[in-house]
C-alpha cells in the first residue's frame, strides 16, 4: 500500500480498499471492487434489493484439471428473490462482462434481511438565480461550439445549484 503520492492528500476511500480488499479475497473470494461496482454491473433497480456476499470457486486437483467457473453468492430479501431468480442469466453475463472472462457459471441466492446501507439518493440540485445564471453566461460566451456551451451551462447550474445561493443583484 503505497500512502505517499507526493505532497497530495489520499482518499479514505482508497486506504479502506487497499486495507479491505486482501480481507475479502481470503474470507469470501470476492473483490471489494464488486461489492462497490455492483450498482453498475446489475444495475440501480438489482442493486437496492441484493448484495454479493462471496465467490464459490472450485477446488482444482492440479494445474492440470480444466477451469470450472465460480458460483456467486447474492443476499436478497424474500420479496426479491423471485426476481433475482428469473434475472440469473442476465446476472451471470454483467458480472462476466464486468470480469472479462467466464469466470462466474451460477448464482446462489440466500434470502436475509437487508439493510440499507447509507445508500440515499442523490438530492436535486437547487435551481440557480438570476445573478448566478448571469455570471454562467458571461463564463461561457466565449465558447463558439454550442452544444459545447450548452452543456457547460448545465454542468456549471448543477455545481452551482448544490452551494448556497448567492444574493439576487
């Protein structure tokens, strides 16, 4: 775990992982990596009803003995293993995509109680005023390609709209 990246701070985030990960790979074969990509891999409406808790690999004899893939391991509450369960194949391919390879064949569903993990939904941003808007206007009128300038606008309304307002002028 390399902590000195010159004179720049380091994400917790990234020491939590660097830290964490070894962990997880030993105890239950997954990668903290899924466990914080499964939104993008099964996708937002998946993600809120189930967890990947660990990767089955098989035990091979020797070098010799061909690849067999890996069974994953997916906690979902009661309700939601029905669905889960008729979403398998589609499961099974993201997560092999998300791989690169073959690696997991089947999916293992254990039904428990979930909770929420501090998963909450983004807040909108606040529409801007009229002196904030102003001001995006006089950055971006320089900007000759306008769906250039159109998109910075918005990008430029969204990170204004999540500060505090400044006052009408």
């Amino acid at each position: 775990m390399d902590t000195t990246r010159g004179n720049n701070a380091i994400a917790v985030s990234d020491l939590a992982s660097d830290l964490l990960d070894p962990v997880m790979r030993k105890r239950a074969g997954i990668s903290i990596e899924v466990v914080q990509s499964w939104t993008e891999i099964v996708g937002e409406r998946l993600a809120e009803s189930t967890r990947p808790l660990k990767i089955l690999w098989q035990r091979r004899a020797s070098d010799l003995d061909p690849f067999e893939p890996a069974a994953l391991v997916i906690a979902c509450s009661g309700a939601a293993a029905l669905r889960v369960q008729h979403e398998t194949s589609e499961i099974i391919a993201r997560i092999n995509s998300y791989f690169g390879f073959a690696a997991i064949g089947r999916i293992k569903i254990v039904q428990k109680q979930l909770t929420d993990l501090g998963r909450e939904r983004p807040v909108p941003p606040r529409p801007i005023n009229g002196a904030e808007k102003e001001r995006l206007e006089r950055l971006t009128e320089g900007i000759e390609d306008e769906g250039l300038r159109q998109s910075l606008l918005r990008l430029g309304a969204s990170v204004i709209g999540r500060r505090k307002p400044l006052a009408d002028s």
